[in-house]
C-alpha cells in the first residue's frame, strides 16, 4: 500500500492485564505505535495493569489507561499490589475501568493480550458488551504460552476454549508455527480444532526500531565502547541471572568485553544493593543502570547480549541482530525455555541452562565465546520477523468491510 494511499480510520482497544514484568506492555506498545504509524487516522488505547505505564513514551495517537495494579508470586498466586485492598475489589474496580474505557473510546477492534477473558475473567462484562455491539474482538498470543502439563489445566479452568470460541473473531499468535504453536497442546475436538484454526494466523516476531530519542538522554560511559548488555527485563525474577554474570567476571579477569547491567525496576532493593557492592570493585569491566525505558538504544550498540529470554528481549536480539546467549527461566512458568531451546535449535541464540550447572567457569566460557557467535540474520527464517506489518494488515482488514473470513462466533 502506498503511503499516499487512503487507509480506513480505526480505533483499537489493546487489553493488557500486566500482574508482572514488562513484557505486555512492552508488545502492546510496539502493537499501538505500529497500528497507528501505519495506518493514518488510526487511533490507539492501552488499558494496562502495568505499574511502570507512564514511564513509557508512546508514538502520536496512542493513549494509555492505568488499571488497579496487582502482583503475582513465586508460587503463581495474586494479590493487589496495596496489601491492605483484597483482591477481588481490586479486581471489581479493573473491570469497571475497563468498561468506562470501552464506552469512552468506542473502539472498533479490540486486541486482548494472551488471556482470553481478563485477568481473574475481569474482561467478561467488555467481551459481552462488545459482541453485542458487533466490536470486531481479536485474542493476541505470544508464540508460547507454557508446557502442556501446565498450560492445558490452566485454560481448562478459567474456561479459556469455550471462552476463544464464544467471543473471538480472530486469533493472532505473534511468532512462528515452526518454533512453537501453542494452541497444539490443548485438547479439542476435530470440529473446534477446525474452528479456532480458521481464525488462527501466525503473524512472525514483532520488529522492534530504535524509538524516538527523548531529549537529554543520557548513557553510561561503558556504552561508548564495545560491551555486552545484560538485561533480565523487569528485573522481576533476574537475581540469578545477574549474581552469575557477576560472579563469572569476579572468576575470571580475562573476559574480553566489559559488561553493562540494566538491573529493571521490579529487582528487589536488597538485591540491588548487593549486586551494586559485588560491581564497585569490577569498575571498567562492569557497569550497572536501574532502567532503560529506551533500551534498544544501548541493545543496538551492544556487542552481544546475556538475558533471560522473555517474549520482548527475543524481538529486539532478532530485530538488532545482537548475538545473544540466553538462560531461561523454567518458573513459574517454562515459556522462555521452550523459545530459547527451539530458538537454539535453529541456530538463532545459545542456551544456558541453569539446571546443568551455574559455575562461574561455564557461565566465563559463554561470554569468552559470545563475540564469535554467529549473528542471527546468518540463519533464513522467512518470515521471522513480519510480525507488526501483518497486524497492520488485519487492522486494515477489521477496519473496511469487516474481517474477510466469517466470524468464529458464527461457529458457536
């Protein structure tokens, strides 16, 4: 389509229950900045859980809601993020901010990030609103949701099939069949087999750019050089990821490039503060900032990258053509380690393991070896990363006459 082209004005809704980490707002925000970008007129909301929203910048015609945050646990349990609100009113506000936000936007698609009907079914007085009103409703997948044993049990109890087939008019799964279809493990009979792949469509990855540089940013000295950047997202869960990156410098002087820690805002200060006393006697061969709202600036520079292999941080080692060495966490859930491992497999990334040993040695070897690794781009995957224009795509298409294959509602 030519930019020049006329394209049907459309408003998208982008739902993201956000209990934990970076990751949904992350996607949701490369998904409204690219709906918008490419399709002129078009507008975008984000109603998020995420607590860290408004540090975020959003391209022109992108607007953000704040829902009640709450928090997740190790053990895979919730509670409100204010310990003294139980979470079912917690939950009862998010659902009511959410319909105010519907009924103020007035959106023609909208876009539910990864849980079918909400968080804790928060999303179930929308889904009906909407549907009623002949809303277009789009359920987005990353390219893996969990193990089977895991993930299987989990939909059966909130209901997710019967809820993907009542309501949903198209199923986006933002990767690659041939990395991971994460639909295959549920148990469906052939014709709701038949129905859900009807509306299934594999965009590929989402292709990150380097977003617009805020003025007076400013970046750590190390970056000025070749280093290797060391992000375990949200920082969430990353404490082992970061005390074995620092423990392989403590062991061994002769790693070739410095390294850059980005902690993430959700590490816990304890940790923090250890791991900053652990780096003060490494100064000029490690670094450490709390958080990078633009972190793809100092991930484009870097000469390779250490992180924990989350849905986002896999996009922008593609997109940036970063050698990576990748060490998934397997809870609470094994989502990163399904990813790095088939990532591993096609050549894209190396996979460390932390259940086959987290000696500073082995983990001193990866870095040693990290700069001769081969760049992903060496490896054709088509279509690896078509993820954001084949969302602009469906955007279109939801946004003239309507989807161009029959509603999965109609199947019900």
């Amino acid at each position: 389509m030519r930019v020049d082209e006329p394209t049907p004005a459309c408003r998208v809704l982008i739902y993201s229950h956000d209990t934990f980490g970076l990751g949904h707002l992350r996607r949701s925000r490369a998904i409204a900045n690219a709906i918008v970008s490419r399709n002129r007129g078009s507008r975008a909301m984000i109603v998020s859980g995420s607590p860290v929203i408004d540090r975020f910048a959003f391209a022109p015609g992108v607007r953000t809601v704040r829902l009640p945050p709450v928090t997740k646990f190790p053990d895979g349990n919730y509670a409100s993020l204010d310990a003294s609100i139980p979470l079912a009113i917690t939950v009862a506000q998010r659902s009511a901010v959410i319909a105010r936000a519907c009924e103020a936007f007035r959106p023609d698609v909208i876009l539910v990030d990864k849980e079918p009907s909400g968080f804790q079914g928060e999303l179930m007085p929308v889904l009906e609103a909407a549907s009623a009103r002949g809303v277009r409703l789009v359920l987005g997948l990353r390219d893996v949701l969990d193990d089977a044993d895991r993930l299987v049990p989990e939909w059966e109890r909130k209901g997710a099939v019967e809820t993907m087939a009542r309501f949903y008019d198209e199923i986006w799964v933002y990767g690659l069949s041939r990395i991971h279809a994460p639909l295959a493990a549920l148990p469906l009979d052939l014709a709701m087999a038949a129905r859900i792949d009807a509306r299934l469509t594999y965009t590929g990855y989402l292709r990150r750019d380097l977003p617009e540089c805020r003025a007076g940013r400013e970046e750590p000295a190390m970056a000025d050089g070749p280093f290797i950047l060391v992000t375990p997202g949200g920082g969430g869960d990353g404490a082992a990821l970061i005390d074995w990156v620092i423990a392989a410098y403590e062991a061994d002087p002769g790693i070739p490039l410095p390294a850059l820690i980005a902690f993430g805002p959700f590490l816990e200060a304890a940790d923090r503060e250890g791991f900053a006393a652990r780096i003060r006697p490494l100064a000029g061969r490690l670094a450490a900032i709390t958080f990078d709202s633009e972190i793809e600036f100092l991930m484009r520079k870097a000469a390779g990258v250490v992180a924990m292999g989350g849905y986002n941080t896999f996009c922008e080692i593609l997109s940036f053509d970063r050698r990576a060495i990748l060490v998934p966490r397997t809870e609470p859930r094994r989502e990163q380690a399904i990813r790095a491992l088939a990532a591993e497999r096609l050549g894209l990334v190396r996979v460390l393991m932390e259940s086959d040993g987290r000696s500073p040695a082995r983990m001193a070897a990866a870095l040693r070896a990290l700069p001769d690794q081969t760049e992903p781009s060496r490896v054709l995957v088509p279509g690896l990363l078509d993820g954001l224009d084949a969302v602009a795509r469906r955007v279109r298409a939801l946004a003239g006459a309507g989807a161009d294959r029959p509603s999965l509602r109609a199947f019900s």
